[in-house]
C-alpha cells in the first residue's frame, strides 16, 4: 500500500485509542490487515535519488495528513506519532532489504509481509490498485468524520 494509507489508517488509530502502547500494537497490526486489501505497492530497485524521488507525492501528502491531525489533537501528539510510526514501521523494516545485515535479520519479517500483500497485477495494476487505495482512504475519512460529528 502506499504510505497515506497506512498514515492515514495510524493517524486515526492514535486519535482513538487513548493508550500509546495498545494504540502502537494496533497500527502495527492494522498494517498486515491493509497489505490484504487489493492494491498496488511502489518498490523501489534501488535506493537512487531517482527511484527514491517517486516516492515525494506519497510521502508530502502523508505529512500533511500527520501535521493536520497534531493541529486538530494536540492533547494526543504522542499517541498519534507512535501509531503513525508502527504503521508504516514493516515498510521501513522491509527497506532494510538495500542492506546486506538486513537480508539476513528481516528474513522471517519480510517473507510474513509478501504473504500478507494482495497486489494487483497486469495492465491496468497501477490504476487498479491505486484507486481502490483512493476509495479505502476516502471511505475511512467518511466514516470517521461521520464519527467525529
């Protein structure tokens, strides 16, 4: 899944739940069950500029999400970051793969992630994949406005 997913989904999650430590074992979790649900995955080849540099769009709206949700709930700056940190933290463990000691450590980590991923493939995988990651986001924050009011 792309990062707002997982932002948006660990945002929410760090609102709700009051406590720091369930909040960041839920968002971990909430992380595997996204990866379930159909989409498209950008891996980057390497760690070039280039490769790296697509990843901008994602990770810009990703931090506008976060610093909106700090501004509306201050009084939850901790629980929002470390949800928003353990959701996307089997991304950034899964990125340890560009390293030699990490093939090695994350072996078990990255074999359980590609068993949880469920991406689209084919001609139209990006399109696919991507509009259904736009339709989850848009239907969470739906709901969870609706919730909120």
């Amino acid at each position: 899944m792309i990062i707002l997913a997982h932002t948006v989904t660990g945002c929410i999650i760090g609102q709700q739940i009051e406590n720091p430590f369930l909040g960041s074992l839920a968002s971990f979790s909430s992380h595997f069950l996204l990866d379930k649900w159909p989409h498209w995955n950008f891996e980057p080849k390497n760690l070039s500029a280039r490769e790296l540099a697509k990843l901008i769009p994602d990770a810009i709206c990703s931090i506008l999400i976060y610093i909106a949700f700090l501004a509306i709930f201050p009084e939850r700056i901790i629980s929002i970051t470390l949800a928003v940190f353990f959701s996307l933290l089997p991304d950034m463990l899964t990125a340890a793969k560009f390293f030699a000691k990490g093939r090695r450590i994350f072996k078990k980590l990255y074999f359980f992630h590609g068993l949880m991923q469920h991406e689209f493939h084919g001609r139209f995988a990006t399109s696919l994949g991507l509009l259904s990651q736009a339709l989850y986001i848009g239907l969470l924050l739906i709901l969870y406005n609706h919730l909120l009011t």
